[in-house]
C-alpha cells in the first residue's frame, strides 16, 4: 500500500496533469494510463528521496595526534605487507638451512624380465622369464655443499633486510599518520577562523541594517559588508571541504573506514619540539648514517649480494655430497621355480664437481653475481646522499616555519590591534566602513597565516625525526 507521502506526491503530480488533459475521445482511456503512470513515477520519487536522506557518512569521531599515532603502527596496511615480507624472507631462510639434512623416502619396487638374459658368470643367454621386488625405506642425501653454504648466508642476510625494510616502513607510516593529522588540523583551525570571521561579518551587518533602517547609514556600506559576509561564507564551504578530505586520507593511512569522519580534537594547533632550531647539522646527518634503517637494509643487501657472488664464484670448488642408504628386502624369482625373499641392504656415498653452467667455469652467472653487488653498492652511495639531503632539507624547512611562526603571531597581533582601533574610529564617527573591512580581512588572513605556521611546523619537526632514523631532541648535541 502507497504511503501518505506517496499519495500526496501523486495528487499533486496528478492535478497539474489534469489540467493538459487530451481531447474528450480519448481522455478515459489515456487517463487512466497517465493515472498509472504518474503512480509510479511518484513512488519512485518518493523512494529515490528516502535514499537521498539517508547519512552516508557515520558520525563524527574526534581524533588526537597520539591515537592517530598508534593506528598507524597498529593498522597501516603497508606495515602489515613488510612485515609478511619478513615472514617470507624466515620461511626461505629455513627452507635454505633444510637444504644441508637428508630426507627419506619409503615404497615399493617391482621388475620382471621376458625375454633373454646373460647368465653371470659363465655368459650364457637363455630364455628368461623372472620377477622381482623390494619393499623397503630409503634415506638420501645429495647436499651442494657450495650453494647451500653461500644461499645459506644470502637468505640469512635478506632477513636482515626485511627486518629493517619493516622499520623503514614503520617510521613512514608514523611520519604520515602525523602529517595527515596536522593537515585535518590545520583545515579544522582554519574552518574556525571563517566562522569568526562570519559572526563577527553578520553582527557587523546587523548593526547597519538598523542604521539604513533609521536613515542615518548608507546602503551601499551594507552591500559592501554583506558580499564580504557571503565571501566568507564561500570560504567556509572551502574549508570544510579541505577538513573533510584531509580526514578521509588520514583515514586511508590508518586503514579505517573512509566514511567515518574524523575531526581534530583540539580547536587549534599546538606548536610541537621535538629538535631545537639550533641543533647540529653535523651530529644530524652522521647519527642518520648510523641508524636509518633504509641503509642498514642497504647494507644487508650488500652482504646478500657479496654471499651471492662469493657462491659463483667459490661455492663451484666445494663438492657435492651425496649418499644414500636402502634398508628392506628383495624377493622373487623365476616363473615356473620357487620363490625367496631376504632382507636386503644397499649403501652408496659419493663425492663431484659441477663443470659448466652453474658450477665451475660459469662465466655469465659470475658477472652477473659481481654487476649485481657492484649495483647495490652504488645504490647504498646514492642513499647516503639522499639521507643527508632529507636532514638539510627537513632541518632548514623547521628553521624556516620557526621564524614565520615568530612573525605570524607579531602580525597577528597587529591586526589585531588595527581592527581595535578602527572600530574606536568607528565609534566616534570619523571611520568608514571600507577601513573595517579591510582591517577584518587582516585580522582573518594574520589568524590563517598563524595556523598555518603551526601546522607546517609540526610537519616539519616529524619530517625531521624521521629524516635523522626517529631521534628526538635530546639524543643529539645543540
């Protein structure tokens, strides 16, 4: 049955068709069709505007600067991915140290003979018709000494590498979530300053509207007021749009729902020291040529690399071990005499050397082993010089915002300062509208400014951890 809602929607759709109605021949019948279809025409839109209304987004969550940091050592995807990558690189260390044990084999053998043999040891060949089998366990071993030593050594080192690939990875998911928070800050505090800014706009308005209405205001200072309230009214939906979307990234680096939306717990942002602006720049760039973990990865791949090469070109000298040893039985015999069975025993040990592609002489897999380690060293000199850019950068970047910060809130206190006493002129009669807004402006852009300052130096004290391997202020000399 069709809703109130529903029926109203027709009624209404249904009277304003009624009054286009066609010629009297053929208006039952049309009518009642066009009845039918308004129906349903109405109904879906009454069911399109209950999808419409309902939320897409959950409701609102606050967030601070140290949940947002736990999240993303918790539940940041990329983190989960290196450190499977570490389970990985374990896995194939064992299954390189399981390569020095034997391993056993159990079944059943069955031979028969039709046809002529050669009798042993007298060589006569005669009609043969015969069969055999031998139940019974084998264990084998067939061990390249060589490989499994230098693969050994490589796989132990590629764990290394995998161990601090997850720091590395650790400490860029803490420096985003840190980042994205400081940008859902910063969006939030700007979104404040529009409000002020549109508050103090309307009550401004206010005041002139009585004065057109009393006759003693000009209407076009009302205009002039009113278009900078709509102005700030636009900027507000701008902000609260930079807020929405910082939120949803932030979420994507904390690996939560993207519909929630997240909301800074604090009004503003704190200015945050974790490095004094007049910190080493030496002690900074050597302690992060001693612990940042992308070049203790480096240097782990380095060592694979050399164990690699050492295999190619040392592990082809070092034989291959093989021995094998049968416990069982064998029976059998020929068709048409008896039969026995007996336990039976066969043991076997050897010793080779693999001449050719991938053993001795191997040419191409030498070169390549060497290219190979000489890449990863050149890689470990180009890491080296893009750590210390990121330490000027970071450190130069913090020194920079240090001082905007210092000169935003002067000019913060200036426009302040300037709106006061242009409303003392307001007042007493000898200020103008044009001055008040200008100066609201300032008063709005010096906040925004400030907030901004704020925000981009905590991004800056974070990039700077991170760029130094996650030390804080009081690991490093001033």
């Amino acid at each position: 049955m069709p809703s109130v809602q529903e029926k109203g929607s027709f009624n209404m759709i249904l009277s304003c068709h009624d009054s286009v109605s066609p010629s009297p021949p053929f208006s039952r019948g049309f009518k009642s069709r066009l009845r039918l279809a308004v129906y349903t025409a109405a109904v879906l839109m009454v069911n399109l505007d209950s999808v419409l209304a309902q939320p897409t987004n959950l409701a609102p969550y606050p967030i601070d600067l140290p949940t947002a940091l736990r999240l993303a050592g918790a539940r940041n995807l990329d983190i989960q991915i290196a450190r499977e990558r570490l389970n990985e690189a374990q896995a194939n260390r064992r299954s390189a140290n399981e390569q020095f044990f034997p391993w056993l084999a159990a079944g059943v053998g069955y031979h028969r003979r039709d046809g002529v043999a050669q009798a042993v040891p007298s060589g006569i060949i005669s009609d043969a018709h015969f069969q055999s089998y031998s139940p019974g366990g084998a264990l084998a071993a067939q061990v390249d000494l060589g490989d499994a030593i230098y693969k050994s050594l490589a796989a132990r080192q590629m764990v290394k590498a995998a161990d601090h690939a997850l720091e590395t990875q650790r400490q860029d998911a803490i420096l985003s979530a840190a980042q994205g928070y400081f940008d859902l800050s910063k969006a939030g505090a700007l979104a404040g300053v529009v409000r002020e800014a549109i508050k103090t706009a309307r009550d401004y308005q206010q005041q002139l509207q009585a004065g057109v209405a009393a006759g003693i205001t000009f209407k076009g200072d009302l205009l002039r007021v009113q278009s900078q309230a709509e102005h700030y009214e636009i900027a507000l939906r701008q902000a609260l749009e930079r807020q929405r979307v910082a939120g949803a990234e932030l979420a994507l680096t904390l690996h939560l729902d993207p519909r929630v939306e997240l909301v800074p717990q604090d009004a503003a942002p704190a200015p945050l020291t974790l490095f004094a602006t007049n910190s080493s720049l030496d002690a900074m760039v050597a302690r992060a040529l001693q612990v940042r973990p992308e070049l203790m990865q480096n240097q782990a791949l380095i060592e694979a690399a050399r164990a690699a090469k050492n295999g190619a070109l040392y592990g082809p000298l070092i034989p291959s071990v093989g021995a094998q040893a049968f416990g069982g039985g064998l029976g059998g015999g020929p068709d048409s005499g008896p039969g026995n069975f007996a336990a039976e025993g066969d043991y076997a040990v050897g010793l080779s050397w693999r001449i050719g592609p991938g053993g001795l002489f191997d040419s191409g897999r030498i070169n390549a082993s060497k290219a190979r380690l000489v890449t990863v060293e050149l890689g470990e000199a180009r890491l080296k010089d893009r750590i210390t850019a990121e330490v000027v950068t970071s450190l130069v970047r913090v020194q920079s915002l240090s001082a905007q910060i210092a000169l935003a809130q002067q000019n913060l206190a200036t426009a302040g300062e300037t709106l006061r006493l242009t409303r003392e002129r307001k007042q007493y009669g000898v200020g103008i509208v044009l001055e008040d807004i200008q100066a609201q402006q300032d008063l709005t852009q010096a906040r925004s400014d400030y907030f901004t300052a704020l925000a981009e130096y905590n991004k800056a004290q974070y990039a700077l951890s991170k760029a130094v391997g996650g030390a804080d202020a009081g690991s490093l000399p001033q």
